[in-house]
C-alpha cells in the first residue's frame, strides 16, 4: 500500500487522472483514491484545472466550483477551497459559457474568445495547484474529457498542458462498458507527443463486468503493445450513487406501490440537478426526469404526479420560454386543479413569479418575461451573482409541523420582491432576519433559492409529507453519499496496483 510521505509520491506531488472518453470514470477515480489516500493519514486534496458543468458548489470563502470537486474535497476529509477548480465554465448557449476564475464570474465568452484567454486562465491554474502543493502532501488532479482531442490541443490547460506544466504522472482511464476499451487506450495514447506518452505511468480499465480471465490475454496484449502497464481493472458497481459532474442520473431506485411520484421536466439550462438526488434515492419515491420533447409522449396517467419541481437553470428566461413551448404550462395548471404540489428551486423559483426581468442582459437579449404566475412575486436579474452557505429554519405553512433546520447554499444573480414573500419558506438565515422563499396562499406552491435542501433529512421528510399527504419515512442523505465514496474506495484498494502506482510516481 502506498504510504504516507512527501518522498513516496515523488518530487510533484501531483498525480493526474486522464480519461480517454468523457464519462470513462475520471471523477469516480479521484473520489476513490483521495478517499484511500486520506484513509492512510495522507493529506490529499482533489484539483481539477478547467471544468466545465452547470453543477456547481459555494466553498466556506464564498467562491463557485465544480461539484464534482466539492465532493471530491469532501472524500479527502477537506473543506471544499476554489484553488481545487480555478476555472469553471458554465454553459449558457451552445457555443457560449460564464467563466468562473478562481471562485468569481469574470465574463461571459463564447468558444473561440475563451480558446484565446486559456493562457491567462493558465496563470490562474498554475497559481491554484502551486498553493494547493505547498499545503498538501498530495495532489489528485482531474482531467476534462479527453487528451486526445487533436483541436482543442493548443493553449490546453484541462489535461496534457497542464501535466507538462506541472510535470505530473498520469494515469489513463477508459470504460470496458461502452465496448473498444483497447481501441481508445491505444489511440489515446497514439494520439499524445512523446513527452505526454511518457507521462502516461499506466492504464485503468473501468466497469468491467464478467469473468477477468476471459480479459487476461487482452491485458497482455496491450501492456505488451504499449510498454504500460495496467494498474486495475475496476467492476462495474451495481446501483452506485456518486453525485454526477454534470450528466443526470436516471438510474431508477424505488419500486413498488403507492410511491410518491415527482417529475422534474429536464430545461435546456438545468443547473444543479443533483439537488435531486436525495428524493431519487428515497425508497418512497418514484423521480423521473422529464426529458426535452417528451412531453407529448407521455400518456396522462404518467403525468398525474404527486409533486412537479422546476429545478435551477442557468438561463431563466430562456428556459421559462421553453417550457411554454414545450406545454408545460397546461400540465402544470392541471396538476394544480387535481391537488397536486409545485416547488421551484432557484431558477425554477423565479420562474413561478409574475415576471423576470433582465435589464443588464445577463443572461441574453430578452429583457423581460412573463412567468408562469403561481407566486406573487417579481424577479430581476442583477450582474452581482450571490453565493453563500447558509442554514435556517424550514416551515411548512398549514402542515401542523414545527420548524426543522434546514442548510444550503444559494447561487444566483436575482433579487426577488413581492407579496408572496410576506410569507416565507425559510427564516432566520444564518441567525438574522433574512428569510427566503415563498409559499402560496392555497398551500399547493413553494419556491426557494437554496439548494441542497433535500440533505436535510427533516427538511425532505417535510416535503414528502405535504406532498403526499401521509407520514413519510426520514433518509440520511450525507451517509448515502459517504456509502457511496467508500464503497468505490474500496474497490480501488482491492483491485488497484497501489504499490507500483507509488513506485511509478516516484519518477517525477
């Protein structure tokens, strides 16, 4: 087992995670191995120099990462810090991003603007990873999708150009399960200039499923073919919960009779759908994600849901739009009329007032919209983007429940006013008198700006308890997640090579 030590990791103190495909399990790895680093008494702390996801979180400084990194952070026993994702990008449009430096929104640029400020985002990484190094005996760094991406190669600072700079290993990870795993480990690899194939100290085969003897003779062959050797070949984990860098999770948890049925329609924008992930794993839920265009298809039965959540967006405006054009108005008004509950978070919050207005085009050309007129209440949008951790207390009008604590964290660039607020979902923020939220008068809609709410075991029993009517069972989400983290950081001790990964490392 690799033990603890500056001396053990080499002179870097950086080891680096490389997939040869996006979703080929880089952020899994880095999750598994700070957690097996911190494990051993090793002070390790997760890096990922460029991401780009709408799932974001607020660090204690009051800074915006990457949720992935959060996570990550939280697998290595440290507090989340900015320095372990100085740049965030944040899609708004398809070829258009917010880039986030270092925790803070500097500008919104579209592609090829952005390709011609890496080299001033460089210095950002850089300045991030050397601060991380002098506080860490290790650093575990995340790769962007894949290194092998021949026209994103110039100014890189998401994988090969930022191993160089740093002059770190790299371990190169691909996914048997989605079939040509040596295919892309070889061209990966054929792919990198001399000096990045010299970096690459070894290869990962992950969600592998079957009998390894049958996998042997192909193992062979490629360590053979390449000169690297394989550290592990990782199961495919069954039913795991990790929460996502960015794709959603549809991965069905609940079976059986009168479960309580939530949709959540999938926006365009949809930001923070891990918001979500507590209810999905709740054993007396049925969660769907309602996908784009799959609306129509769905018969009626299907859409007579117990609750319907309009989740965070990063382009309000544009997906309220969209959720008209899509029909969403007349479902949403008929699930009213049947009893049915509505709640939006954040984004989806604003979207349930009168209007959002956007004055400052931040978010684009339209400058004002109707909402969809469920809360009394008005939004605008401001330049000034609001990120803080907070807690409070959690009320339910009209449900004979007393406040429950409730902790989260708020990102986003509205200010909201109206009567609706007269009556709030959450008070005493962070022991003064600032409230948040809204309910309506009839007890059917509540709209919030916190997320993570759902993590609060009280909080989520509430909910589900006006939901559905009946008394509802709590869910410890933080030990799901910590299951979750262990069980992957198991599998990484018990099938990783961790004695030669350190003698690799220490090379560099």
């Amino acid at each position: 087992m690799v033990k603890s030590g500056v001396a053990e990791y080499g002179k870097s103190k950086t080891l680096m995670v490389q997939g040869c495909t996006s979703d080929a399990g880089k952020s899994m790895l880095v999750t598994a191995l700070g957690r097996v680093f911190h494990r051993q008494g090793v002070a390790v702390a997760p890096f990922k120099p460029q991401n780009m996801a709408l799932n974001s979180a607020v660090t204690d400084e009051g800074g915006e990462i990457g949720r992935a990194q959060a996570v990550q952070a939280y697998a290595c026993g440290v507090a989340p810090h900015v320095d372990m994702n100085p740049v965030l990008l944040k899609p708004h449009t398809d070829i258009g991003a917010q880039v986030i430096i270092q925790g803070k929104a500097v500008s919104n640029m579209e592609a090829q603007t952005y390709h011609d400020y890496k080299k001033v985002a460089m210095t950002a990484v850089l300045e991030s990873h050397q601060r991380l190094t002098k506080q860490y005996d290790l650093v575990v760094v995340e790769g962007a999708g894949s290194p092998a991406e021949i026209n994103l190669r110039e100014n890189d600072i998401a994988n090969m150009g930022f191993a160089e700079e740093a002059d770190c290993p790299v371990i190169l990870i691909a996914d048997i399960d989605k079939g040509g795993v040596f295919a892309h480990l070889v061209g990966t690899l054929d792919l990198l200039s001399e000096s990045e194939q010299n970096r690459v100290v070894g290869f990962v085969i992950n969600r592998f499923r079957g009998d390894i003897k049958l996998l042997e003779s192909g193992l062979d062959w490629l360590e053979a073919k390449t000169g690297k050797p394989v550290l592990g070949v990782l199961p495919y984990l069954h039913g795991l919960h990790l929460e996502a860098e960015d794709a959603i999770d549809q991965q069905q948890v609940s079976e059986g009779a009168n479960l309580i049925r939530v949709l959540v329609p999938v926006l365009p924008h949809i930001s923070n759908h891990t918001d979500f992930d507590p209810l999905r794993l709740h054993p007396e839920v049925d969660l769907k994600f309602v996908a784009p265009n799959a609306l129509s298809t769905i018969p009626d039965q299907e859409l007579a849901a117990d609750l319907i959540i309009l989740p965070g967006s990063k382009s309000v405006i544009a997906d309220m739009q969209w959720l008209n054009e899509q029909g969403w108005k007349p479902v949403l008004d008929k699930h009213l009329r049947y009893g049915g509950k509505l709640l939006g978070i954040c984004g989806g919050y604003q979207m349930l007032g009168l209007e959002v207005a956007d004055p400052d085009g931040i978010e684009g050309e339209i400058e004002e919209s109707v909402g969809l007129g469920y809360l009394d209440i008005k939004t605008k949008l401001l330049p000034h983007k609001q990120l803080r951790n907070v807690s409070g207390l959690f009320q339910l009008q009209g449900q004979g429940t007393k406040a429950c604590e409730v902790s989260g964290y708020e990102i986003h660039a509205g200010i909201t006013e109206g009567e609706a607020l007269k009556t709030p979902l959450i008070c005493d923020l962070d022991n003064e008198l600032r409230m948040d939220g809204a309910q309506s008068l009839d007890g059917q809609v509540i709209g919030t700006y916190l997320h993570g709410l759902f993590e609060s075991p009280e909080v989520l029993q509430q909910v589900l308890n006006w939901t559905s009517g009946r008394e509802v069972d709590a869910l410890d989400y933080e030990a799901q997640r910590e299951a979750g983290i262990n069980r992957v950081a198991d599998a990484v001790e018990q099938h990783l090579d961790l004695d030669s990964l350190a003698e690799l490392m220490k090379d560099f």
